[in-house]
C-alpha cells in the first residue's frame, strides 16, 4: 500500500497520511474480522480526529479501497461528525452479494450465507446513513473483481443523501487503479476543497 500512500501525497502535497494495518492485515496482530476491523476504524477515525485537531483542524477524510472502502463507509456512518470526507475505490455493496456473484450455486441456498458467513459489510445499507459528506468514489473500468453493477449500487445509494463525484479510471483494473491519470486527476480535484492555495 505504500505506492498507494505516495500517490496521495504527490495529488495533495499538504495532506498527511495515516495509512491503518488493521488486525490481520501485513504486521498486525490478531486475525481479521468484521467486528475487530470496525473497532479498528473508528480507532484510527478517533486517531485521526485527534491529530486533526492538534494540526489547527485539518480535515479527515477516509479513504478505502476493496475491503477498505466497506470499512471506510462503515466508519463514516458510525462517525460522520469527526469526518470531513469520504474516497471509496472499487468497493462492492456487501460480501453477501459478492459471494453470490463469486458463487451462484449459492443462491438457491440462502440459509448457507446464514450460517456460513461471519462477515457481511452490508456497505449499501450503510450508506444510507451518511449525509452531507463530500465523497470521491473511483471505480476500475477494467476491474476483474468487483462487479461494476455493485459500485453503482454503493454510488447511487451515496448520492442520495451526499455531493459525490464519480470517476470512471479507463485503465485500471481491481489492485492497480491508483496508478491510473485519471485516479490522480478525480483525487486532487476532491482534495483541492481542503487545499491551501
């Protein structure tokens, strides 16, 4: 994730980035669940505000990218009051629906999801409780894993009730979009609002 990190910096030159290993992930500790990664998120949104604050208010804005673009909404909706914006890129509307594409013999079955399932990042349902907030959502348009059916989901769900800015990165597929032009154009161009002239 660290080219990642350095694309941002190099779209907004006076942002910090607090890039989070959740439990599971790289170095961390422990193993990954949905209910130890949301008290993740809201640590390191309650990090983030805190450092914020220390910094003359800098805005905090999430980003999350696949799985982390679900953490990132799911964080939002929790803690909209200490966030200033919102970037998801290629996020699917729930695990359940991703296991339904990944496996449709499954959904005849329904009750299996029920039982066998632990995670669900209901993300769509989520969303629904953000208001007000500026978000970038950038979608791969050659992205092998997230079906483009599910980000529209998640971007019409968030654009009810939010100012949203939708960008299509022609090249980029599920892990590299980031290394797109146009994920660097959508990404200053969301960011310029918090940037000094």
């Amino acid at each position: 994730r660290l080219p990642v990190c350095r694309r941002l910096v190099d779209a907004c030159p006076s942002c910090t980035v607090l890039a989070v290993s959740y439990r599971g992930y790289g170095l961390s500790e422990g193993s990954a669940n949905e209910r130890g990664l949301r008290k993740d998120a809201l640590a390191a949104v309650a990090l983030a505000s805190d450092m914020a604050r220390l910094q003359q208010r800098r805005p905090v804005v999430l980003y999350g990218h696949s799985l982390g673009g679900a953490v990132a909404i799911y964080a939002a909706s929790k803690q909209r009051h200490l966030i200033d914006g919102l970037i998801v890129e290629n996020t699917f509307s729930s695990v359940d629906d991703m296991v339904d594409e990944l496996y449709p013999r499954w959904t005849g079955f329904p009750f299996l999801k029920r039982y066998l399932l632990r995670n669900h990042w209901p993300s769509v349902e989520r969303a629904l409780h953000i208001v007000g907030l500026p978000v970038l959502v950038l979608r791969a348009a050659k992205d092998e894993l997230v079906p483009v059916q599910q980000m529209e989901h998640v971007v019409r769900v968030l654009a009810e009730r939010n100012p949203v800015q939708y960008t299509v990165c022609s090249g980029g597929h599920h892990n590299d979009t980031f290394a797109t032009a146009e994920w660097s154009t959508a990404m200053r161009k969301f960011l310029a609002r918090w940037t000094p002239p």
